[in-house]
C-alpha cells in the first residue's frame, strides 16, 4: 500500500539524513557498539546539517519548523539501518519539546542554541531504582534553600546518560504529596554533587550510552526550575504520548526492515535442492509478518497525523506503543528462526535487530502500563 504521509520536502530531507547516516554514521556505528556509546563529534556534525532540534525557533538557531514527520523520517531511517545507539529522537522530539513549552524565554536562551548545534547533548531521567512506572513513586528530593534546590538522590536506565549536558530531571519538591510533589529540574554538566555512574553494559543497543546519575547535595539554582513547582507530573503526562509515538514508529520501521532482510535470505538460503521461502511455511510466516506490518503502519502514520493536527489522545498514543512494539518482538522472533542457526549469529544483522527490540516494552511505559491506561480511557 502506497504510504501517503510524506511530501517531496521530506523525501528529500530523507534523502538528505541518508547520506548523512551513510558517511558519518554507518561506517562507524559497529565500533560504537563495542565502544558503548556514540562520540559527541557526530551530535555535533548532525547540528551543523540541521538535523537537531528543527522544531527550535529561528532566532534560537533552529528551523521553527514543527511538524513531527521530519522526526519520524529520522526514527525511520536510523531504525531501518540499525543505528540504534543514535540518541537524536530523545534529544530533538522529546527534551527539546519540554524546554520550549514549559521553559522561560531566559531558559530557552540559555540551553536551546547549543542542543541545536549539537554542542549540549540533552537526557531526560524519570527512573530511579525502585521506581519505574510508578513515576509518583520518586525519591529523588529538591528542597527548597533560599535562590537554590538542594537535589539527592539517584536515577537508573537514563539514555544519553554519559554524553548529557542538560537533564531534565523528575524531583519530589515536595516529598509529603505523590502527584502534585513532583517538578522537573534542569541539572547541567558540572554541577558540584552531580555524578555519572557506569555505562550500563546492556543485552542490545549497545552503541546508547545508558547511565546511573547520582546527586550528592547537588545546588540547582531556582532559575532553572522548568515551568511551575508540583506540575512536573502532569508536564509528564502531557509530553508522553509523543514519546511513546516515537518508539511506535521506530519499532515499525525495525520490523519492516527485519522482514525485508529476511525474505532476501529465503529466496538465497537453499534447503533440499530448493529456496527455503518457496516452502509453504516460510510462505505463510513472511505472509503473516507482512499482513501484520501493513496494518502498523497504517495505523502509526495515522496517529501521525492526528499529533501534527493536536489531536493524538494519551490513548491512541498507548496502543501505538503496545501494539507495534508486541508486534516488532514477533517479528524479530520469526525472523531469526527463518535464518535458522545463522539468525544466532551475531554476524547477522538479525541477531542484532532481535536483542535491540526487547527493550521497546519496557521503556516510555511498560506494555502492561499501556494497556492500563487504554482501559482507563474506556471508564474501566
């Protein structure tokens, strides 16, 4: 089915983000892996294309330009290609977005020009050892010290971890109240008690650097309080459903990418004097598989376009999310078993979309999360 989303300006940015990823990107992306996490020069050079933070206003150094497919054309393409340690979604669709609706002109001064170019990398931490979904769960404290929080305590699973510059962090202002206690603080690089732990060594995307942060009596100037104190957990609710897209469209992508490597390897694979996708097994697998995708992606592009027109609800957001990324672990599941014992090959690029999907239905909200808030939205 011909996709309708996309005008020629973005196939031509596709275009244009291609040739980046094949250059700067691709080549390289297997020793980032063994590495564990991508180097700054290429935020950097992505910034120099214009590839960040588009929807940034112009006087900030951005393109003001706010429809949310040039981010999916991005999602796509990385996705596609397996350069899953490239961190650009987090940083430009889901950061970004929290600075320019609930940050002050001072604020957007401040920190918006240098995520554009690249030179601030920027993180969002929401998760803390014994608090995941539970986000009113939080024990990371910023109490209230004359011009200053004084912020202690520690976040886990937070991407773009070592990198950051800037982390729009999730505190208890007031620890008495669950909901209503929370805020977002910005904690920048360098801030005295602000302290990285490991680089978590991960099952798949390997190149993301994924950190601990602790904060040690860390002094956060009120000034960087983003928006009103006790409001960060309905700033939460408001920005997610389009993080949650962002892992939708990826996760489709990833699929239709897996399917199409697999069907080249069954037309080439041979197996009792014959191509193993000629067997009516195979045939009924790829069929399915294909059915199936189709049918994500319809429904993805759709709810596309209902978050460009503001009409994406938290609901349609969250069965994006369950349902394509379920779907994706399918896929990569079938897939691999079609390659056979090559599939368990790490030198087949299989094995690697296999291990990098595990993680979409557990993070922006476990699946199990997804389907509560599905049901709450239908007055269970």
């Amino acid at each position: 089915m011909k996709r309708t989303l996309y005008t020629d300006e973005h196939v031509m940015f596709r275009d244009a983000f291609h040739r980046f990823l094949e250059k700067e990107i691709l080549p390289y992306h297997e020793q980032w892996e063994r590495d564990g996490i991508v180097p700054r020069e290429v935020w950097r050079k992505a910034g120099e294309l214009g590839f960040l933070c588009f929807e940034a206003p112009e006087e900030l150094g951005g393109l003001g330009e706010h429809d949310y497919r040039y981010h999916a054309v991005i999602a796509e393409e990385l996705a596609y290609h397996g350069a899953t340690g490239i961190g650009f979604g987090l940083h430009s669709s889901i950061v970004l977005p929290y600075i320019l609706r609930y940050g002050t002109p001072e604020q957007q001064r401040r920190w918006v020009p240098r995520m554009v170019s690249g030179e601030w990398i920027g993180a969002i931490a929401m998760t803390e050892p014994a608090a995941g979904s539970d986000l009113a769960g939080i024990r990371t404290t910023a109490l209230r010290e004359g011009d200053c929080y004084i912020v202690n305590g520690q976040k886990t699973f937070i991407t773009n971890g070592i990198n950051s510059d800037l982390v729009i962090t999730v505190v208890k202002t007031d620890p008495s109240q669950r909901h209503k206690g929370i805020s977002l603080l910005v904690i920048e690089r360098g801030m005295e008690g602000f302290t990285r732990g490991r680089n978590l060594e991960k099952i798949g995307l390997k190149a993301q650097d994924t950190a601990e942060l602790f904060f040690d009596n860390v002094r956060v100037p009120v000034a960087n309080l983003l928006g009103e104190e006790g409001k960060g957990f309905y700033y939460l609710m408001e920005r997610l459903p389009q993080e949650r897209l962002d892992i939708a469209v990826t996760a489709v992508a990833a699929c239709e990418a897996a399917l199409d490597m697999t069907v080249r390897y069954c037309k080439e694979r041979m197996a009792f004097g014959q191509p193993i996708g000629s067997f009516q097994n195979s045939r009924f697998k790829l069929a399915e598989m294909k059915t199936e995708i189709e049918i994500a992606r319809v429904f993805v592009d759709r709810c596309i376009e209902a978050l460009n027109a503001g009409e994406l609800t938290a609901e349609e957001a969250a069965m994006a999310k369950w349902w394509t990324t379920d779907l994706q672990k399918r896929v990569m599941d079938e897939c691999l078993q079609l390659h056979g014992g090559y599939g368990y090959m790490l030198e087949y690029p299989i094995a690697k979309f296999y291990l990098d999907a595990r993680v979409q239905a557990i993070y922006g909200g476990t699946n199990e999360i997804m389907k509560e808030v599905i049901g709450r939205g239908m007055g269970l």
